[in-house]
C-alpha cells in the first residue's frame, strides 16, 4: 500500500480529540512510508493531517476544486497540490492516485466522499478498501444507519465498510481489505 486517501473535515471540531486523533494517524502513516491524498486544504482537520505528515517527512498530494480554493486555503507545502474544476474530478483523481479510503471525522462533504467512493466499490468500479477512522464512536451513527438499511432489505451485498480506532488496526484491515 503506497497512499491512503483521507477524508476528513475542514473545520477541527468541537473537542481537541479530533485534531489528536488525526495527527497521530498521519504521523503513524509517514512513519510507515505512506504516501496521503486528501483535499488539499490547510484548514481544519485537512491541515493537521497535512501538516503532520509533511513534518515527519511524508508524501502528501492534496487535490483541490477551484470552487473550494476560494473558501478554503489551499496548502502551499505539499509534494503535490492538484487543482481540478469541480468535486467530481476531484473524487476521481483521489480514486485514482490512493490504494485505499479513509474517513475520520467530519462533515457533510467527508460523507459524501466515503459513502460515494464505498458505492463504488460495491458496483465493481475499483477493489480498494474503505474503512471510517473511528474517534470515541463517531461514526456509530452511520453504522447503526447501514444496520437499518440492511435489516430493512435494502443492501445489496455491498463490500464490507471496515472501522478501526487505532492507526496499527486501521492499516492492518486496510492491508488485509477487511
């Protein structure tokens, strides 16, 4: 596995724990030379992923619509910093350029992001793994959600979407694709 995209959000949150969470995932993440795609922002949660494994010496590519580049700063330190027209281009170019997805907090955008890429995957337009970073049951909602749907009838089968709350857990389900 060479790059993980991340989605997260551009704001940090209500409680410190988020930041905490998502610079100790990108510091474990450079430390383990994996490269990290993600929106190409300096703000928020983006920023610190950014900002954290850049300071560890890690590949980071940010990929930025030229919409969202007027609200939020684009990162100006990255390896590589994409700009692209609008978000469908961006959510293809980070299909692209990743071996896996990777959901911390965030968010509507952020789940937007996760559940489309997850969808994709289920319909058999790419074989890379999906999995939420979990941060003190974040995304307990969303998976009480897809229980629902599943119970009610409504899922088709789709690939298993994978949770981990530590950065070594979440690379060994991502390396294992389950």
């Amino acid at each position: 596995m060479q790059r993980i995209a991340i989605y997260c959000g551009a704001r940090s949150g209500n409680d410190p724990k988020y930041a905490k969470a998502a610079g100790h995932l990108a510091r474990y993440l450079a430390k383990q030379g994996i490269g990290i795609v993600y929106g190409g922002s300096n703000s928020g949660l983006m920023g610190i992923i950014a900002d954290t494994a850049l300071a560890e010496g890690g590949e980071v590519i940010g990929v930025i619509p030229d919409s969202l580049h007027k609200r939020e700063v684009a990162h100006r330190g990255l390896t590589t910093l994409h700009h692209v027209a609008g978000m469908h281009e961006r959510k293809a170019l980070m299909a692209d350029l990743a071996d896996a997805f990777v959901a911390l907090p965030g968010g509507i955008g952020t789940l937007d992001e996760l559940i489309e890429i997850w969808c994709w995957a289920g319909m058999g337009a790419h074989s890379k793994p999906c999995a939420c970073y979990e941060v003190d049951n974040y995304w307990q909602p969303l998976f009480d959600l897809l229980s629902h749907v599943q119970q009610e009838g409504f899922a088709h089968g789709e690939r298993q979407l994978l949770r981990a709350s530590t950065p070594e857990q979440l690379l060994a389900s991502l390396q294992a694709g389950h």
